[in-house]
C-alpha cells in the first residue's frame, strides 16, 4: 500500500526529512510540472440514491460477481480501516470471518489493520499478530479455491497478503524476497482479473509494481534494470484513485509516495489533501502530508499535521520525532530536544530510527555549542545503529 514510506536508504542525510523515505535519496524538488488535481468519481445518479445499497457495493458486487450484501459488507469493513477506526473495523471483520469463513476477508483485513499500526509508527510491534492474521488469510482463501465461486475477491485477496507481505520484507531490507512476493501478487491479481475481467482495483497492484520494481532495480546491483515503467505504473495508479470500488483512498496515497519518491512535492501535498478530506484520521496520510510540508519549509502547518494526529492517535510514536526535526528547523531548540528525548524514550523504537533521533539530536547540540551533549548524542547514534554520519560528526569533534 505505501513502498516510499518504507524502502528507505539514505539514513545518513539531515538536510530533508523525506530522503529517508525514498529509494534514491532525492532531496532538491525536481519537477516543474503543473499540479494535477485528482479525477474525482463521476456523481451518483440520483435515481440510484434511494437502494438499499451505495452505489459502489452495487458496481463492486457486478465488477467481482459477488452478492451485494457481501460486497456492502467488504466495503464497509474497508472504509472503518481507511477511517482508521481499527476497533470497529475489527468487529466486522471478525464477524465477516464468521459468516464468510473462506473467503479469507476477515483475516486479510485483521492482518492490514496490523500492518497500518506498525506502519504508522515505522516499528514492528504487532509482528506476530500480524503473522497470525495473514497466515490465517492464505489457508482460508486456499479453502475457498477449491471450491467454485468468490475467485475474484479469492485471488485479490491473496494478492493483498503477498503484496504486503513484500512490502513488510522491503521495510526490513529484504529486497530480493520482497520483489518475489510481488511476483506472486501480480500473478493472483493476474487471475483475479480473468474471474472478473472489469475489476479495475487489481490494477493498483500492477501499477505499484511497475513503479517501484523500477526504482528499486536502478537502486539496487542485485535486479536488472529492465524497461522504465514507472510512468505506465503511474497511470495505472490514477485509473484506480477515480474507478475502483475498494482501493481508490489506496491509490491516492501510492500516488503520494511516488511523487514523494520523484521530490515532485507540490503533487504529492495535492494528493494527500485530498485524501485528508476524505479520511481526516488517516494517520499514514496526515503523517505523509506533515513530510511534505516540512520539507516544503511550510512548518507551522506540518506542526498542525502532527498535533492533529496525536490529537486522534495520542499513541502515535513517530509524529514526535518528526515535530523535533521541524522544531529544530524552526530553531525552536527546547521543543525540540523534548520532541527527540520523547522518542528516543519509547521502547519499540527500530535501532535504525533510534540511531537517526540522536544523530539529529546532536546536530542540535551543535548548532548551540554544546559540545558535551552533541558527543554524546553522536556516541549513542553510533552504538544505536552504526549510524555513518553520526560517526563522521565524531570525528569532526
């Protein structure tokens, strides 16, 4: 769902908080091009507003040729996680195991839930729930293949298990193993399609793929290039954000991170406002939209990005360590040592995350003379997470 957020390498950088979450570590803004605005869903008939059902459980239960109560219920489920109100999107997804138990939608749902925690925070708490769930889906859905009937929603599903399951690999530096479970996503949306040839939302899987197999093989020596697709990914990315009927909010922030991935920022704040008017607690979009200003030195409105966000999710750990970095921008010194301290203090932080909030911590040292404190900080960045740049300051010192 989200590749920019974690494919990062360029740990080391402190001039723009977004090079750690790009593949290739761009930090000047690189694209002129006019800001797109997104193509919004055609408007609903009105003779179509008075059905039991919305109008998209009805197009989505005829694009996958599923019953339409079934489909309502997968969308609603779907929309409590894009609202990220993740106890009631649990309920109907346990309920939705109960009723629906080989379809794989309950679990598959439980397991995104558990990815968008660990997410949203960059940590992996929730490693073993998450593992439960997701192992959980594939045995349900292996069940329902054998049976006729559900292939489309079957297959898409268990694309999205092995999707995410690749994106978890890339948040650990598994690259090789996560573009293997992209291969196995592509070939069930692949089948997918052939049960319900006018479901367009696989084709965000496609799209994303494309993009990002591009990026990571001109960044890593271990996959060939290959042919430049991540215009056609792109493309294919925006055809879900206006037609699907399950990933369009999906779609919108992958387009964010691959404008964020080019340093087009002025599209990449364009599409996370408009996923923020639409999900307005989405942690993962507002947290996004917090980078993108920050790095478009628009400061004072990222620090309300991330006040919001603590506001609804007060458990959120990494919206502190991104208010220190605005803080020390804004030369805000005090607020932002506590910002740095109240992150460095968490326990789950990751050693790699940890190691960068002392670093960035003592370039605040250093930019007061406090000498003292930056080779501490430093020393502890270097013991953390071997952080390179950490090591250099040393020696400067």
């Amino acid at each position: 769902m989200i590749l920019a957020f974690i494919l990062s390498q360029a740990l080391a950088q402190d001039d723009d908080d977004l090079d750690e979450n790009t593949v290739t570590g761009k930090t000047t803004e690189t694209s002129t091009a006019p800001v797109e605005e997104p193509e919004v869903p055609a408007e609903v008939d009105p003779a179509e507003a008075n059905r039991p059902y919305p109008p998209l459980s009805y197009k989505a239960a005829e694009v996958l040729r599923i019953d339409v109560a079934f489909a309502d219920r997968c969308r609603n489920a779907i929309e409590l996680i894009y609202r990220r109100d993740y106890k009631a999107a649990k309920k109907e997804l346990d309920s939705l195991t109960t009723e629906y138990p080989t379809t794989g939608i309950g679990p598959s749902g439980v397991a995104v839930i558990y990815q968008a925690l660990m997410f949203e925070n960059y940590d992996f708490r929730y490693e073993k729930q998450y593992r439960v769930a997701q192992e959980g889906a594939i045995r349900q859905i292996q069940v329902g293949l054998q049976s006729p009937g559900n292939e489309s929603i079957e297959y898409f599903l268990l694309a999205g298990m092995k999707g995410i399951e690749g994106i978890h690999l890339m948040r650990k530096g598994e690259f090789v193993s996560a573009i293997g479970n992209g291969l196995d996503a592509v070939k069930s949306l692949s089948e997918s399609v052939k049960a319900a040839p006018s479901f367009i939302d696989p084709k965000l899987g496609d799209g994303m793929y494309m993009y990002w197999r591009t990026v990571v093989a001109r960044a890593s020596p271990l996959i060939p290039d290959g042919a430049d697709e991540r215009a056609a990914g792109k493309e294919l990315m925006k055809n879900v954000e206006k037609e699907g009927v399950l990933l369009s909010p999906a779609a919108t922030l992958a387009l964010s991170y691959s404008y964020i991935e080019e340093r087009d920022l002025r599209n990449a704040l364009a599409r996370t406002m408009y996923g923020r008017t639409k999900y307005p607690n989405n942690v993962i979009n507002n947290m996004t939209a917090g980078r993108v200003l920050t790095s478009m030195r628009r400061y004072d409105d990222a620090l309300r990005m991330y006040k919001d966000v603590l506001a609804y999710a007060p458990d959120n750990q990494r919206s502190h360590y991104h208010m220190g970095v605005v803080y020390a921008r804004m030369s805000r010194f005090a607020e932002a040592e506590k910002a740095f301290q109240t992150y460095i203090g968490f326990k789950d932080v990751l050693p790699e995350y940890r190691g960068q909030a002392y670093y960035r911590l003592g370039l605040l040292y250093a930019r007061q003379d406090k000498t003292t404190e930056a080779k501490s900080a430093y020393e502890a960045a270097v013991k953390a997470s071997r952080h390179e740049a950490a090591g250099r300051a040393l020696e400067k010192l």
